[in-house]
C-alpha cells in the first residue's frame, strides 16, 4: 500500500511538524513492516509461535546484564526528573524481574493457541455449513506506562494470538523497553518468525504518539493503558478502533449486612495489598447502619500504612482521617490512600460507583443475597464482586493467563484481555452449489 | 449528568452553527432521555420487551394508512429530487412492506433474549465463582440510509437486547420513519416501558449528523450503515465506538477447478437475485484456466438484464461486454452492473480481493478442497465461502435472526450483527470473604 503509505506520511508532515523527516519516514516504514509481519504471524502455527515465546525468554535472561544497564540509564534520567517513588518503583529492573518477565513468556506459550478456534459451528436447513472461527485482530498499537515488564507481555500476548504489536511505552522507559523488544525480536527470528511482528516505536518524542494515532492503515486496533487523558486523547485524535484501558477507581461497598470480619480482611486486603495496581480499592463506601463496622477497618488500614479521608460522617468516627473533598471521589490514588463515604442505603452505594467509578471493578460485602444480586446487575462496571476483594481483578486470578490489562471499554472486550480477547472471528461457509431463492 | 450535557451543548454550538438554538436543544435532551430510558430497558424483562415488539408490531399494521401518506410525501420530494430508480424503490412503502415490518418485529420478539445469558462460568481454586454475563451496550445510534423498513428493523433489535436507540435515516425517509418511530414508541409505552428507548434525531438537517456525532455522553456506540464517504466521517469525527457497515464489494471468484454448473448458477444468482444488497458480487474474478466456462455465465447474465464490464481479456471472450476501468475493482454498484477480471492463479485472486474488497463477503468456487482452504483461510473477510452464493450474508439466512447489517469492522462483531451482537459483558464474581494472597 505505497500511496496509503505515502499520504499517512505527507499527513504526518504537516501535523506533527516537531518530529524530523527522518522519524516521520522510520515510523511510516515500521508501521508496513508491521502489516507485513502480521500476515505472517496471522498464519504461523502454534509451534512456531511458542517456539519465538521460548527464545525470547531465553534471549531476555541472556541478555540481563545489557537490560540492567539499560534499566539503570533510564533510573537515573527519572531520578534527576523528580519522579514520584511509586513511579520509580514501577520502572526499576531487577534480576527477579528480567525472570519475571522470562517466565511469563512461557506462561503465554503455554496457553491454548486462540487462532483458528472454532467457536460455534452448524448447519443450515439447506445444506450450508457455517463455522464461526478465531482470527486475529491484525496489528495492535499499545500505549502504556513506563513499566518495562509490560513491553515482554503485551508483546508476548500479541504474538500468541496471531496479531503484530506496535509498542509505545512511557517515556521514562525508553532504553528498557527497547532493550526488551529487541529480546523479543531476536525470538521471533530465532523461530524463523519476522522480527517486525513486534517492534516499539523508534523516538521518545511525544508527538510520536499523535503519529501513531494517525497511522489507520497500518494499525487495526488501538490499547491505551492509563488515565483518563490519555483514553481521551486517543479516542478524539484517533480513527483507529480503541480497546480502552482506565485504571480503576475502585470501590468496596460494606453493606448493614456485611460480614465484620469479612469486610475488615477485605477492605485491607483490597487497599492495601498492592495500592498501585488498578485494582486497588480507592473508595469505601459503608451504610449508615453499618457504622458500628468502620472503626476496626480504619485501625488495620493506618496499621498497615494507610492514609485515610473521610466524608463528614466518617470524620466523626475517627479524628485521624482527615477531610475528603469532592474531588477525592473521583481520584484514583494508585498509593496507600482511601476516600470513606458514608451512605444511606444499597442504592446510594449503587449510584455513586455509577457516577464516580471508572467501570472497573467493585465490590459488595454482604450477607444479603438479594442486595447483593441487585449490585451485580445495578453496577455498571467490567468486574461486579461480592465478598471478594477488588485485588483478584486480574487475569491471571480469573484462570485466563496472561493479559494486557482490564478493559474499561464496552465493546469488543470487557474486562481482563488476554490472548483470546486479542482476536476477531470470521464466518466459514462451505456449500454445494447452493443459491439463495 | 447536566455538567457534560451543558458541555454537549455548548461545543454543539460552536461546531454546529447551522442549527438552531431549539435543535440543538432538543438533541441534548433526547440524548439525556436515552440515557435514562437504557437503564430502564436494560433491566426490563424479557416478557415486558417482547409485548413492546408486539404492540409495535400491532401500532404498524393499525397505523398503515398513516404510515402510506407520510410515505408518499417523501416519495414526492424524492422525485423530484430525480433519485435513482435504486433509492426510489428502497424509500417506497406499500402495504405488503409494513406488514414485513410488524412480521419482522414479531420475529424478533420470538428470538431468545440474550440479555443475563451466562456465556461462561467456572470456579477457581480459591473458591471464587466467576460468570461472564450478557448485557446491554446502553445507548446505540444507528444511521442509515434512506430505508424507513430498517427504522423497525433496528429499534426491534436494540430493544431486544435492552439497548436504548437514537436512530438517523437518510433525510429522504425523514416522514416514514418518524411516524414508524412514533409506532415503535406506542409500543414501548403500551408494554409500560420508556417509549425514549427508541427515538429519531428530531431533524432532517445533515448538520444534525456531526452533533449525533459528538454525543459521547449519551450514546456507547455508532452503528454506520452505508458507503465509505460515511463510515470514514464517522470514524474520523466521532470518539465513539463505531461498528462499521460499510457497503459490499463482495467477489466470485471462479477457480480453474470450478464445477461448470456451479460456477453458472451460483454467479449469476450472486449478482442477480438481488443487486442493491450488501451481499451481492460486485467483481467475478476467473482463472485463465477455467476461461472456457466464462461464455455460459456471460449469456445467463446478459439475460438476467446484466450491464458487464470487463478487462482486456475478458473482452476478447464476448464483444458485448464494455472496458472496465480501474475505479470498477473498487465499486459498489448495487445495480445490474458486474466487472469481470481475468487471474492468473489462486494467489493473485486472494491478492485481489483483499486489496479491493471491502472485507463483506467473497466466495470461491471450485471442486478443489486444498484450494478452497487456502481461499478462506487467506481471504481477510467477514465472510468467506466456498461453492456458494454470496446473496446468503444475511443474519438471517445464517440462522441468527434480524440483523441490523453486516459489520465489516474487525473489533466486537464482524459479519451479521444481529441481538446477541448489540451487547456486551460482564463478570460476576462471587466469594465468600477470598482475599490476595
């Protein structure tokens, strides 16, 4: 596609003026070697794909001490940037790590190969057979943080499932990821599978990513991962399908009938285990008549090195929660902080995680089975939960593998993606001659 | 949401000066009314949306003679608009049509519901039960062309699946589809539902597209039936979700080893059973080798009244066929019009296609099984076939129901989307106090 090629770049000219004629004319070449390669990738056989996963484990534990000292150049141009520590801990390789991401390599391989399922199959009155099968989406553009980690398993579930990945992690990250790319490219070629099918974008620029959200022909499928800005830069600038990634404004929800050692075991569990990840539970919400719970909770929760802010009820209850403004309700902290509401009943519950949540994932704890079963159908968000903590909102923990992260999106995947929610599907119909009356 | 509606509002002004001030208002309001009547009809019972489609149904037929003036009043402004015959004949009504919209209602309300269906299910090891739910989309706008028998069509289907619709057919159909819009409502309120889960955009003016179009807090996906020109703007404009319809460039493809009489019958009735739907073959692509069979299928369709341009060598096999330019191979005639080009092999075929298609639906013939593989595994389409007619791209002929088109999107639905397409999904996750380790 030479002309469509040569208009995305003349397109790119004019828009994106700050990046040189020399980025312009390499991201327009990676975006056709990319194509190439995911018609490729789209028909190679599971052997060979898990074959290219295993080699570019290999390749990242060989190649450790050059992603280390990749990873250390990027730690120290962060450091001098002022970085916030979760930031900072979030780019940080270390050995432990490199193998955390060989070892997810392998958990990909060893998933069931999505492409070529067929998902439903039959036959009509006249003879036709009809097969619906898994195809994959073609070439996926990826947008996310400066973690590292992320470059190996979103590559990695992209190639598990046929497709050719286009990688743009955060800034930060530039030298790491690249680093990791090339691991996963030398593994591809390693199974006689091109290398391009999965590449990163070759600047840092920002307006990089303003160019990539142009390239509609070369890419089918966009995945940004991160806050609201972004998902709505790109859903604005972009003509590209979006598979939209929010992080999670998360709540739990302890109803008058919750269980007190429950929603004091969840509560913490589900702040505080891991308050970075988008999982995290940002806001407790807890009826009125459930007040009697809270002071336990917040106990554990500043036992365990959390900072807590309250409405005016919850203030009354503890004086060291400090006061939550409006703007708490619609935060996602991402860090050892929670935002405590005091509500009146299961539907003032259900219409604030309606308004402020991010259709994520939330919680009910509760020993009414009616009230819960109103919150999984009245919730509108990706993950309903009911005594369980926001924390399991993982695709590993659903039994799924891997995955690039929970779609906050409606269509297309909702929830954890993994390998098979990177496919489409085609019709297969196979007559004898058969014409329509 | 007053906030972001009053922000509808005010870009809606600046963008969209043409409209005045009552119009603009009066789509902000719809918009806030479908918001609020989704929630409703995404919870209400199967039993309750069946009646809805039944009394809609009933509303059609009592309204008939209503339904044939408006009808002649757009069929009056359309000629003198000197419309193709082709759009004449879509925009016209008679009895025997409404009475296939209230059937065609009525067949939906026979459908399963497929809103609460659990797609999957499973238990972890950890005791968490998990199920992946159906549910609505929410809020869908669907513009079409100027066909008032797809206004039934579609608002049957998005309430079927307990969406909400604002619904844009083309502006020559404006007075048939109020009045069949008008039914459909009747029908909601009859059944005691909202009667704003199915509304028209209140004014014909194009302008009222871009406003549809910068709706993103009311409306969850766009549903574009129709040409490129269309699905492009739409994409390009709107950061809503889009399913996109394009029109058919669908293909016959006749390989070297096709069966004679198949190839006969089975062209001529892609072309000819009906040319203006999507799923009619636009090109015949024809081996060298099987040039022989070429004659017979030129006679059958010259009979059937069929206009055929060719490439120089199909030329040279009947002089009445007329030189095909280059813009044929990317033309959707939907009329009695079919190009005809001469290939080499298999391979150059596949090429074809994927470059000049549209992703719809393409068929080969032939009696060879390792071709025909090949064919459908490469061909990058929403349907492929082998041995039969592409006529059959139809929801129904699959065996799915009504359809509101044939998506040729790679993302959430690809080929019929019919009710179970028009939703999305969520997990539910039931515990009994888990937390992360």
């Amino acid at each position: 596609m030479p002309s469509e090629a040569a208009h995305s770049l003349a397109e790119a000219s004019s828009e994106y003026g700050s990046l040189d004629h020399e980025v312009l004319r390499a991201m327009a070449a990676m975006g056709q070697r990319a194509r190439a390669a995911a018609r490729i990738v789209a028909a190679a056989e599971t052997v060979h794909k898990n074959d290219a996963l295993h080699k570019a484990a290999q390749s990242l534990r060989d190649q450790s001490s050059a992603i280390l000292e990749a990873n250390a150049a990027d730690m120290t141009a962060a450091q001098q940037r002022d970085l916030s520590k979760a930031m900072l801990d979030r780019l940080l390789l270390d050995s432990g790590r490199i193998e955390a991401m060989a070892c997810g390599l392998e958990d990909v391989a060893a998933l069931d190969d999505p492409v070529g399922a067929v998902m439903a199959e039959w036959t009509r009155p006249n003879g036709l057979r009809i097969a619906r099968v898994r195809v994959p989406l073609g070439v996926i553009g990826i947008i996310y943080e400066s973690r590292p980690n992320v470059t190996a398993d979103a590559g990695g579930l992209c190639l598990k499932s046929g497709n050719a990945a286009i990688l743009r992690g955060g800034s930060e990250s530039f030298h790491s990821s690249a680093i990791i790319t090339q691991c996963l490219q030398s593994g591809l070629v390693a199974a006689g599978l091109p290398g391009d099918a999965v590449q990163a974008i070759p600047t840092r620029e920002r307006a990089a990513v303003g160019l990539m959200l142009s390239m509609s022909d070369c890419i089918d499928v966009l995945v940004p991962r991160g806050g609201r800005s972004l998902i709505e830069r790109v859903s604005r600038e972009s003509r590209i399908p979006v598979l939209k990634h929010l992080d999670g404004i998360c709540h739990i929800y302890v109803h008058e009938r919750a269980d007190p050692e429950i929603a004091r075991k969840v509560t913490v569990n589900a702040k505080m285990r891991r308050p970075g990840i988008c999982g995290a539970a940002e806001t407790l919400l807890i009826d009125r008549a459930a007040l009697s719970l809270l002071p336990p909770i917040i106990d554990d929760l500043i036992e365990a090195g959390c900072s807590i802010r309250g409405d005016s009820e919850a203030l009354e209850v503890d004086s060291r929660l400090i006061p939550a403004t409006p703007e708490d309700w619609d935060t996602e902290y991402l860090d050892a902080i929670l935002s405590v509401r005091v509500v009146e009943d299961l539907e003032e519950a259900i219409a604030h995680i309606n308004e402020h949540g991010s259709q994520h994932t939330d919680s009910i704890l509760t020993e009414d089975d009616a009230a819960a079963e109103i919150f999984l159908a009245a919730v509108d968000s990706a993950i309903v939960m009911h005594n369980t903590s926001t924390q399991f909102a993982d695709g590993g923990e659903f039994g799924m593998g891997a995955e690039i992260g929970i779609s906050t999106g409606r269509i297309h995947a909702r929830g954890p993606v993994g390998a098979e929610q990177l496919t489409s599907y085609k019709y297969r119909v196979s007559g004898q001659g058969q014409i329509r009356p």
